[in-house]
C-alpha cells in the first residue's frame, strides 16, 4: 500500500537505512515533511525500527500512522492505527 501510494504520487524510491533497519523516504506533501518507514524486522519486532526514528526526529505517537495487516484479515483488508 505504502509503495503504490509513494509511486502514484512520484514521491521518490526508498532507501535502506542500517541504522533504523528500515527501508525509508522523506517527501514533502503539502508543505509537511513526511517519513515513510518500511521496517525490515520480523512484525513483533518492528518497534526496533520506528521507535529510534521516532525518537531522533521527535515525532511524537499521535503523529504515527501505522498500516498493518492481521492473519485473522480476509485478503486485501488492511487496518490503519494512529499512535
């Protein structure tokens, strides 16, 4: 979802990043700068990832957008958390 939302609107390519152990890209969408965050850890530990980003450019939980699938989903559903 991420990717074809980030392709339709020419926002740029993701690029890996070591540190946050995810793949990541900073756009700009109406004057907001936006990260998008790919962690590329197992689901469970995927805090790994976005809690350092988070705390590096202090975003703060309310402004943390997550979107997830469940097994329990039936295919195509998806569930978007804020916080």
């Amino acid at each position: 979802m991420i990717d074809t939302f980030v392709d339709i609107n020419k926002l740029g390519s993701f690029s890996y990043d070591s540190k946050y152990k995810s793949e990541l890209l900073t756009a700009t969408i109406d004057d907001e700068k936006v990260i998008f965050c790919k962690p590329q850890t197992y689901m469970n530990r995927s805090g790994d990832a976005v809690a350092p980003l988070a705390q590096f450019y202090k975003i703060t939980p309310k402004d943390i957008i997550v979107i997830h699938d469940e097994i329990d989903f039936v295919t195509g559903r998806i569930a978007l958390k804020v916080g």
